[in-house]
C-alpha cells in the first residue's frame, strides 16, 4: 500500500488542542458555580435584576455578582440597594425634582433598558436620562433615552469623537462628570442643560456612558446614590450587550468575501477579547467547498479546530495564529493537511493564502495545482456511493487500496491490506466458496467476476460487501494484474429482503383475499336462487334479481327470501348485512335460515323481526337491516315490519309510491327492541316492490330523491314484472357500486285464474 508523505507538523498537536478545550469547560463550569452560590443569598434582587433585564435567573444572578464586584460592595450589599430602589408608592409614581415632569414608573416596569434608566433618573429627581453606547471608531449612539423626545434624539443619534459633550469627556477621561451645567452642547440640552455622566467601564474599556439631565441644578448625589447609579449603567450596557442579536460578520467583509472568486472563509478570534487560541468560522463564501463536503450551515459558528481538527494538529492553526498576532499576510503552495472524508484520514494539497482583515482573519485555499479537480470528485463520489477500489499486483505483491477500503471492509484503522487469495479468512462460513470463485476467475481463467458476501469479524453477520474484480493480463495472456472494486450493500441487501418479504406477505393476502371472495360468492349463490319459488297458491307472481358489485372484492350480505309457508300465506324479506366479505355472506346466511324457520310459527312479522334481533347478537357481530312481509290471499291484505330498511313501493293504477314507514331500528343495535306492524289492502293488479339501499344510494342526495325517482321508473308500463326488475336496474340513480336485491310480488286475479301477469 503506498503511503502519501507526512505532512508536515508545527508544535500544535491533538493533546494541546485537547487541553485546550479543557481549560474552557473548567473555567464555564467555575463560572456556573460562582453564579448558583449567590443565588440562594440574593434570590430576590436576582429576581428582580431578571425581570428588568428580561434574561433568565442564572444570568440576572451573574450579572449582580459583577456589579457587586465592580462597585466595590458585597452581593447582599448591592441587593439591598436594588430593593430599596423599587418604587414603593401606592401609585407606582417616583418622586422627582419640583420643576420637572414626573418619570412614571409602574409598579410592574416594562422589563427594558427604558424602564432601568427611568427608576435611575427618578431616584435622583432627573427629568431624562440617556444611555450612550459606544460604536466602532468611538463614535456614540443613544441607544435609550427616555425623557427625550423623538426630534431630540434623531439630532443626536450619531456623536463622533471629538464633540465636547458631557458623555464625551466622561468616555475621554474614564471618569464621573459632573453634575455640571450649564450646557449647550448635548441631547436635550434647551429644556435640561444640568448633566452628570457616568461611564462603564470594560476589561478591554468604556463600552457605555449613562448621562442624566436636570433642568436646574440639582444637589450633589449622596455616596450610596453614585453606586447606584454606576450599578444601574452596568445592568444596562449590559442588557443591550447581551440581549442584542449577534451581528454576525460586517456587511463590508461579506460583500468581500462574497465577490472573491477562490474558495474563502472569514474567521473570528476565538476568544473575541484577548489572545486568541482558536478561529470560529463567520462566513463562507460561495465558491468555497468543503473537503468533506458539508454545507456551509454546517460549518459556520464552529470552531477551525472543531471542523478541521487534523489539518489544525498538521500545523494550520499556528499558521492562522500567527498571521493573526503579526498581521502579516501569508501564502504557502502545496501544504500538505490532513482531512477527515466520514472517518478515514485523507491528506490534502493546498495552496492557501491567509491575511488579517481588521481583527478577524481572511483565508483562502483550493487543491494545489497539479493536483486534478476530479480526485476530489472522485473521492466524493466514492463516498456517497459506498464505494473503495483496489489494485493487486500478482508477480511484486503489492497491493494498493484507496483511504475508505478497510473502512468499507469494517477494518480497524491502519490494517494492512489484504490479499485477495487470503480475502475468503475474513468472509462468513457460508460465503468462502462464493470468495474463492471470483477471486479464481479473475486470476487464475482472467476473468471478470463479482458476488456479494459477508465479512467474518463482525460481531453480527449484517455487513454486505460486493466485490467486483478484473483481471490485467500480460503479453502471455495471464493474469498480472487485479483490480477492483469493494462496494458496502448492506443497505440495498435489507432493501431487497424487506421487498421480498413484503412481496411474499401482499401474494398471501391477496391469494387469502381470493378464497374469501370465492367463499363468499358461492354461498351468496346457493342461498339466494336465480328464480323465486311458484306462489300461486297465494295469489300472487313473483320476480327476483341479484345484481352484484362490480368489484369482485366487495361480495356483500345482500339477501331475499320469497317462500309459501304451510298455512298459504306467503313470506316476503329483503335484507342487508353490514359489511362485505365471508363474514358478511355468512352473517347473511344465518340470519335468512332463522327468519324462515321463525315464520313457521305463524307470527306477525313485527313479532319475527323482534326474535331475530335477539338471536342476531348470537348469530353475527355486525348489524342488518330488513324489511320483512306476510301476504294473506283469503283477505288480500298485507302485514309488514321494517328494522331500519327502506319501505317497499306499491304500484296501483299508474303510480309508484313508497309505503308508510313504521317504527323499528335495526338487527343487531340493541338486546331487545319492537317493531311495529302496518297492514296494507291489496287490489288484484297490485305491484309490491321491495329491495336493498344499493338500488338508490348516492353520496351526494338524500334518500328522498333516488327513492322519487325510482318511484317514477316504476310507474311506467312494463311488460311484466322481469322486465320491470330489468328497467329499475338499468335507470337506477345510485352511485355507490353496491350489490342489490329486488323482489317484485303482483296480486292475481282469481276471476280469470291468475293468467294475465301483465303489468
């Protein structure tokens, strides 16, 4: 396996950016420790410093220990002073001086910098107060100034250095400025020209001036009221410090870095104050490519030795630090780094160039030249495809892999490359011979050959690999040469099984789906026959139709039932079973052999529907509905009950109507329930017609409006009682695809012996 040279190393190596990052945690923990010890003591000026400031507690409890320390006082000290700096009128009214407008503090501020310099102006009887932040160039902003007006303000809302204003000489000189005034040169001065500035002061400087204004000369502020005071520039400064948005880079350095050609990054020191250690990454500009191909979200905010650890330990970040702390620009070709691709170490030739630009650091770099953009490609497309290559050589055994083959393979870092005639040591069991075959194909018969096997070393047997090797031959036609490729399918091998196993499951659903509809289909034929039994023994003509479901999967319960019962009468049913299916023909099934064995006993149909509603929560889990008829030739009359149906429609003399509908909920709703009986003369002449929902359902309508035109379809001539079945079918409205029974009864006339069936 051939090695690329060792890049080259300064005195920056893993350890110490390791110490490094350890120091940093120490110190935040240390941080953290200090503020939660303050807590308990001073919980609520915390609270209070929380509320003003609009930060959560453990900030507010740090902030009052640095003031505490910067005002010379202890933490109790100082939350003594906040509290007592609270307005403690009913009114929430501060007092203030005699000739000047009252400063309204409520009793619940506004948690802002507005509401702090309020309380701060009103403890010292000022009419305004202004907080002057200080811009790059020492350039100052009235960043709050309540107690001026708006026209005031945009006067002054740029005061570059150099203006004699009271703010000014305190930033100048470092120090408290007055309570001086007359003055002329400041915000607000016509109205209130009496001043005291106060300045707030940073490790690396000011970075705020608090200035007060009176109208008159006010009396010189006590010892304890000064502290306040510098106490309340501090919360302040740093309210807007902290709560202000992260700028990010300066429009200027990105309008560079975005109109550079070459790949460039802007960093920041890190820490911004002091000596930096480290770089964060601000921005990158569109041209730069990461060589681990992240996108730039994924790298700006970190740290350089965050995302680029191993070329910062091969000496790239002693060489920022140091143009940093020089300011000299500097440029190096052919720098040999190192980077991470996933996790194999891939080094890298660059050609970087690197310059201070203000404090922050402007860096370039791209493969050096000579070095062909389609390695890089390459590598990337090896990456994202799982893919590593090898070259054997057969007569010098050497063996070259690319960086992710022992990755690829599950081998630990740094191993050797393995021989293909040893390659079937690290495969499963099951797999040698598979190993064997394509290694002897492609060097011993020079040929191609590929299979897809699983490494031994893996703990469990999941990781697929498919080989793929070519055979290089020499001018006596064997083999000198192998190479090839390693592939990771182990997703695509899961892919596949999980495929084939779906396939295999959906085949047995659907053949169990068949043998359901078949089931279901026959028994629907051998219980509902083609053609009704004779009834002329009762006086009447009958007619049946089954029209089933186009959809062969939605055999439904459908049923009818016409038969002479031994007293002459005649039983007439129509129902419906929920559902589709086996469960639905089987439910079906039961429920027509128990009505009709019921019918023997002679009862109504009202009293037949009640026992079958009881018998249905034996029969079937699901719910019917039916609609059950018991015609007497000796008086022509006809008894009828519903379970929730659809009423039979009579036709007599031209016109089609539905039948009054009596009361009767349907099988199966409920244990017990009645249901109502209505009687109904017949005329010799008379069509009854009774049949299932799916004759007239539409999504869209109401029942009302199918049931009226079905009504219509009826009322016209037909040639007997088939073809009036037929015509109903054929110009129903309904849209459901469901299956449906009609029966069709006429009453004969006895007088011409029942011949004449015309309708």
């Amino acid at each position: 396996m051939s090695k690329p040279r060792e890049p080259h190393r300064t005195g920056t190596d893993p350890r110490r950016l390791l110490a490094l990052r350890l120091r940093r945690a120490q110190q935040e923990t240390e941080d953290l420790r200090a503020a939660l010890a303050a807590r308990p003591l001073t919980a609520l000026a915390t609270g209070v410093l929380a509320e003003r400031l609009g930060c959560g507690p453990a900030e507010a409890g740090s902030q009052l220990l640095t003031l505490a320390e910067r005002a010379r006082l202890t933490p109790q000290e100082l939350a003594a002073d906040i509290l007592t700096t609270l307005p403690g009128d009913a009114d929430g009214t501060a007092p203030t001086a005699a000739t000047g407008p009252p400063v309204r503090l409520p009793g619940r501020p506004e948690p802002t910098v507005e509401a702090a310099l309020s309380q701060a102006a009103a403890m010292v009887a000022a009419t305004a107060a202004v907080l002057w932040t200080v811009r790059p160039g020492g350039v100052l902003h009235p960043a709050a100034a309540p107690g001026f007006n708006d026209t005031e303000r945009a006067d002054w809302r740029h005061v570059p250095p150099g203006v004699d204003t009271p703010a000014g000489r305190a930033l100048l000189r470092r120090a408290e400025q007055g309570p001086e005034g007359p003055v002329t040169s400041a915000l607000g001065a016509a109205r209130a020209p009496y001043r005291l500035a106060v300045p707030v002061h940073r490790t690396e400087g000011p970075a705020a001036v608090l200035e007060l204004a009176w109208p008159e000369r006010p009396a010189e502020p006590s010892t304890a009221e000064r502290r306040r005071l510098h106490a309340v520039a501090e919360v302040c400064a740093l309210a807007l410090a902290d709560g202000a948005p992260d700028p990010g880079p300066d429009p200027a350095d990105t309008s560079a870095l975005d109109a550079a050609l070459a790949p460039a990054m802007l960093l920041d020191p890190e820490p911004a104050h002091g000596t930096p250690a480290d770089f964060r990454l601000a921005r990158v500009n569109a041209a730069f490519t990461d060589l681990a191909d992240r996108p730039p979200h994924r790298l700006e905010g970190r740290t350089l030795t965050e995302a680029y650890p191993l070329a910062c330990a091969d000496g790239l970040l002693d060489l920022l630090l140091g143009v940093h702390a020089t300011g000299r620009p500097v440029h190096r070709d052919s720098l040999a780094l190192t980077f991470l691709s996933g996790q194999t170490p891939v080094p890298v030739l660059l050609d970087l160039a690197a310059a201070r630009h203000g404090t922050r650091l402007l860096v370039s770099w791209q493969p050096a030249a000579g070095t062909d953009r389609t390695d890089h490609l390459l590598r990337t497309a090896q990456r994202l495809s799982h893919l590593a290559g090898f070259e054997e050589d057969l007569r010098t055994g050497e063996i070259h892999w690319t960086p992710r083959t022992a990755e690829l393979l599950g081998l630990p870092a740094g191993t050797e490359p393995v021989p293909l005639a040893a390659l079937a040591a690290h495969v499963h069991p099951d797999d040698e011979q598979t190993v064997r075959r394509v290694v002897n194909s492609a060097t011993r018969h020079g040929r191609a050959d590929s299979a897809v096997f699983r490494m031994r070393h893996l703990s469990s047997y999941t990781h697929y690999v498919r080989l793929v090797a070519e055979p290089v031959l020499d001018v006596h036609g064997r083999t000198a040469v192998v190479r090839g490729a390693y592939q990771d399918v182990s997703a695509q091998h899961w892919t596949e099984t999980a495929l084939a196993a779906t396939t295999e499951r959906l085949a047995d659903t659907r053949q169990q789906a068949a043998e359901n509809h078949r089931l279901a289909l026959r028994l629907q034929q051998a219980i509902l026959p083609p053609a009704p039994p004779p009834l002329e023994d009762a006086g009447l003509h009958a007619a049946v139709r089954y029209r089933p479901s186009s959809q062969q999967d939605r055999v439904g319960g459908d049923w009818y039932d016409i038969t002479l019962l031994p007293d002459r009468t005649a039983l007439l049913v129509v129902g419906d079973m929920a559902g589709h299916g086996v469960e639905a023909a089987t439910g079906m099934v039961a429920l027509r052999h128990a009505l009709r064995g019921l019918a023997h006993t002679g009862a109504g149909p009202g009293r037949l529907l009640g026992w079958l509603n009881e018998a249905a929560e034996d029969l079937t889990a699901a719910t019917a509905t039916a609609v059950c008829a018991r015609y007497h030739p000796d008086t022509r009359t006809l008894d009828w009950a519903r379970a929730g149906h659809l009423p039979p429609l009579l036709v007599r003399d031209g016109a089609a109507r539905p039948l009054p509908v009596p009361h009767g909920i349907l099988l199966g709703a409920t244990d017990r329930a009645d249901y109502a009986e209505a009687r109904l003369a017949l005329r010799p002449g008379d069509i009854l017609v009774m049949y299932t929902d799916g004759l007239v359902e539409r999504r869209d309508q109401s029942v009302e409006e199918p049931l009226a035109h079905l009504a219509q379809v009826l009322a016209e001539p037909a040639a007997d009682l088939d073809a009036l079945l037929d015509r109903a079918l054929e110009l129903s409205c309904a849209d459901t695809d469901d299956d449906t029974c009609l029966i069709a009864v006429q009453v004969l006339d006895e007088t011409n012996g029942g011949a004449d069936k015309r309708v």
